[in-house]
C-alpha cells in the first residue's frame, strides 16, 4: 500500500528536488523510514537510524539491501523542511485514502469529528510573562476575556499553549489534534493540528469538512457525530448551512443551555448509529498516542507539529487497512 502511495506521489517529488546537482537521499526513502518511526514507537530518527544499520525489516521496507551503507541522521534534519513545506505528509495521507477508495473502504456521507491534547516538546517552567500582554477587554477569550495563552509564552516553543481539556487536569504545554472519520470503516479522511484553544475543535472540524466534501454530491444527506464539546450554537448553526445533519451528544445534566439541536435533529434516527460509531475515533487517538510519537511530539512549532500529525494518522490508516484489504500470499 505504501508503494502505491508514494507512487501517486512522483510528480509531486520531481516539483520538490532539482535535477541537477549532488544526489540526494530519495524522498520515498526518507517517507519509509518516518513511518517506521511512527510504526514500531522508534524514540527518536538517531534510534532509527540505529536500527536501520542492524535490522532486516527496516531495511526491507526502506528499500536498502543488506550490504547499502545507511545514511546520516542530519539527512532528515536537512529534509524535513522540503517535505514540511511541500505538503508531503497530506499528500501521502490523500494518495493512501485512493487506495481505500478504491477497495471500497470510505463512507462519503457519514463521518465523526474529534481533537486530542498533543503535549508539546517544552516544559512548563519555559513559560514567562509577555512582555505586553493585552488589555482587560482585548483578550482572545470569549468577549476579550484575557486567558492564560495571553498573558505567558513559552521561550523554547511560542507556539504551544498552557491548556487543558477538563477541569480538573493540569494545564500542560500543548498542541491539539484534529482528526475527520468516516464511519464505515473508522478511517480518518482529514487531519490537522492547531494551537490548543477551547474554540479550536470546532473550528477545524467546520474546515475539515469543508476539505471534504469539496467534491460533495448535492443529494448526499451528510452527517457528523460529535462528543459534548461540540454542543455549541455556532458550531450547529455550520452544519445546517453546509446540509449537514448534526449528530451531537447532549448534555444530560449541566450545561442544558448549551444544547442547540431541535426536535427534528433530536428525533434523526441515524443519530443513535452516529453516536455509536464515534467511538471509533478514540481507538484513531489511543493508538497513535499510546507508545508512539505522537504522545509528545519531539518537534517545535504548529507547523512541524501538523506536518507529523498527518504523518501518525496516515500510518494509523494503513495499519487500519491492512485489515480491511485482502491481499493474496
């Protein structure tokens, strides 16, 4: 499957590298071996090239033969930021999703949305005062409300957020991870990182969908199944002036105010199947962070973060698919 993927992707490399001057370790290669990162919970790319002096498989899969002299760890240092600006991890996320298209896998009108805490590769005592933050009234909360993010900034990563999901965790440093399920057989079709904020989920689950279903066929009755966190009247609103039907959980006690669906929402009988196949959104964030990378991300900066984010969610769904695909010995 992989194979296949990266040979979607060749125009997209010839764009990418100059075919002039010194050779350089091929992209594909580089790809291989970042999923075998992701795959086998490899700590780090020093670790992996380590591993790929001594270990068969990994070689295999890369494509070295057993007496290729591995290269340096710098070559992914020096790389990353061609494949990062390229777009390579949601190409390679997008060719993979042909190949479930083509077996049949994808739903195209039912789908989940949900976010994750990815901690952030900073400490909590790197955060210090702002040196000017903004005025009562001028905050990014909810009406200029001036919220922790505001007031304090991390020296080694601007760019993470002091956040936490629930009320009664610690504020860690942190990314969150967007991902869009469809629900026949729990694969994600879309997948993005933003800086931790409570609005966040929302805002990119509209833009993922949006993503999606740019190729969308007018009759196609869509929907989405969504947790609680989700329960907002401007998220609700989104959904209905897209034709999406919104499957949300509500709440049952507390925060009865913020339930927003109406009584022709409430009684859709596709919202009890909705609701049960959400969970397989969970089984998406529990493996990829488990023992693996994504748990706390050793890169810095939203746009790294996003970039390997793809990355972990694309080897998630090959990992998916090979149970889904019959493939003959």
């Amino acid at each position: 499957m992989t194979d296949r993927a990266l040979e979607r992707m060749d125009s997209k490399f010839d764009e990418l590298y100059s075919s002039t001057g010194r050779p350089s370790i091929a992209p594909e290669r580089l790809i291989r071996g970042l999923l075998l990162q992701v795959l086998y919970s490899v700590r780090s790319e020093r670790q992996l090239i380590e591993q790929l002096d001594y270990n068969l498989l990994f070689r295999w899969f890369v494509g070295l033969e057993m007496d290729d002299e591995v290269w340096d760890v710098t070559v992914f240092t020096k790389n990353r930021e061609r494949l990062i600006n390229g777009g390579v991890s949601q190409e390679l996320l997008e060719a993979v999703l042909v190949e479930a298209g083509e077996n049949n896998l994808l739903s195209e009108e039912h789908f989940t949305v949900d976010g994750t805490l990815i901690q952030a590769w900073a400490a909590a005592r790197s955060f210090e005062e702002k040196s000017d933050p903004p005025k009562p009234g001028e905050g990014s909360g909810y009406g200029g409300e001036v919220l922790l993010r505001d007031k304090v900034e991390s020296k080694t990563d601007p760019e993470a957020r002091l956040f936490k999901k629930a009320t009664a965790d610690k504020s860690v440093p942190s990314y969150q991870g967007h991902a869009l399920m469809e629900n026949r057989n729990g694969l994600v079709v879309g997948a993005e990182a933003s800086q931790s904020a409570t609005n966040a989920e929302r805002e990119v689950a509209l833009e993922l969908l949006d993503r999606v279903l740019v190729t969308r066929h007018p009759e196609q009755e869509v929907t989405v199944g969504a947790d609680t966190q989700y329960q907002e009247e401007k998220f609700v609103e989104g959904l209905r002036q897209r034709k999406i039907a919104p499957h949300i959980s509500e709440y049952v006690k507390g925060n009865l105010g913020k339930n927003s669906l109406n009584e022709t929402e409430r009684a859709d009988p596709r919202r009890t199947i909705s609701q049960r196949k959400r969970k397989l959104i969970e089984r998406v964030f529990g493996w990829s962070k488990l023992d693996r990378p994504l748990r706390q991300v050793k890169l810095r900066g939203l746009k790294r973060v996003d970039w390997f984010f793809r990355l972990a969610i694309t080897a998630y769904n090959l990992v998916r698919m090979r149970r889904l695909i019959p493939f003959s010995a």
